[in-house]
C-alpha cells in the first residue's frame, strides 16, 4: 500500500501545483480585466472572477458589467487577449436579462458570439469589434437580443459553409425548453 501511494505522490503534485498556476494565473487576468472594464464610460461597476478549471489560458475569466443606467451585460472568455488592437472575440452569455440559445447539429451554446467574425456579428453594421466596443454600444446588444424569440420558439440562420443554427433567448435565470437540433 504504501509503494502505490508513493507511486501516486508525483501525479497529486503535479495535479495540485497545475491548478495553483491556474488560480494565479486567471488572478492577474482577473486584475487585467477589471482594470479595461472599469476604464470604459459608462460602466458604474464590474464583477470578475475565474472561469471553470481547464479552460484555455486567456480565456478564463467572466465579467458582469453594470452599465450608469442600470443595464448589465455578462461575458464569458475574457482575458488578456480580449484586448488591445486585435482582440479576441465577444462572447455574450446574458443582456437586458436574457441569455441566449443556440443550437446546432452538433452542440448547443448558452452563449453567443457577438464580434465580426462571429455567428451573430452580421447583424450589427458597423461590426462590433471587441469588447470595449460591445460595452460602448451596449444597447444594440442588448436591443438585439430582447429581438430574439423566447425559446423555444427560434430563428434558423445557415453559415456560408453549411451548417444550420437555431437560436432564441430566455429570462437570464430561467431554463427554457431549447428549440429541436436542425440535424437533417
């Protein structure tokens, strides 16, 4: 018993020493965050905080953000690469009080992409860029997402390449049914 447990002592380790990297890790992203948040107009609070374990580096953290009016935006994958002049992209998982729905073939997603390359970026013109710019512009967003139907009720929207999505939103905090996968 006790060369198995010493056999196992190398694995704990590692396994303990990789999640307090982690921790430090998404500490300075959440700083990093928060100190671009904070520095918007507009924005009377921000909440940050880690994401789960395993998520990839700079995409950690989730941000709630309280608008001077009241409004609140969350987003989800935030970090240092969510910034500075070629950002990654907006990922929105509630606004206005409701959260999106989407649903592919393949997976389904409590969270949309808002940016210019993303799923749902299309519909904003200009495109929203970054999430300083989604802060900035923060009715359109929101605007955008009270216009989706309450699931399960959908929108269907076909990518380029083939790929069906159906989407729709519901009250941030409620569950509602999602609308059927468009396998064919």
């Amino acid at each position: 018993m006790v060369a198995a447990s010493r056999a196992q002592r190398p694995a704990v380790v590692l396994t303990v020493g990789l999640c307090l990297l982690w921790v430090a890790g998404c500490a300075r992203e959440q700083r990093h965050v928060r100190e671009h948040l904070e520095g918007l107009p507009g924005v009377a609070s921000v909440d940050v905080s880690c994401g789960v374990a395993g998520a990839s580096s700079n995409t950690g953290v989730c941000a709630s953000v309280v608008m001077s009016d009241g409004a609140v935006l969350q987003f989800v994958g935030l970090g240092y690469q969510s910034f500075g002049p070629v950002p990654s992209r907006v990922r929105l998982a509630a606004a206005g009080g409701r959260s999106p729905l989407i649903v592919s073939c393949q997976a389904q997603a409590s969270v949309a992409d808002f940016d210019r390359s993303g799923l749902f970026g299309h519909h904003f013109s200009p495109a929203i860029d970054s999430v300083a710019d989604a802060i900035h512009r923060y009715r359109d967003v929101i605007e955008e997402l009270e216009f989706w139907p309450q699931c399960p009720q959908f929108w269907e929207f076909g990518e380029e390449q083939g790929p069906l999505y159906r989407y729709c939103a519901h009250k941030t905090g409620t569950v509602g049914d999602p609308p059927p996968r468009p396998c064919s």
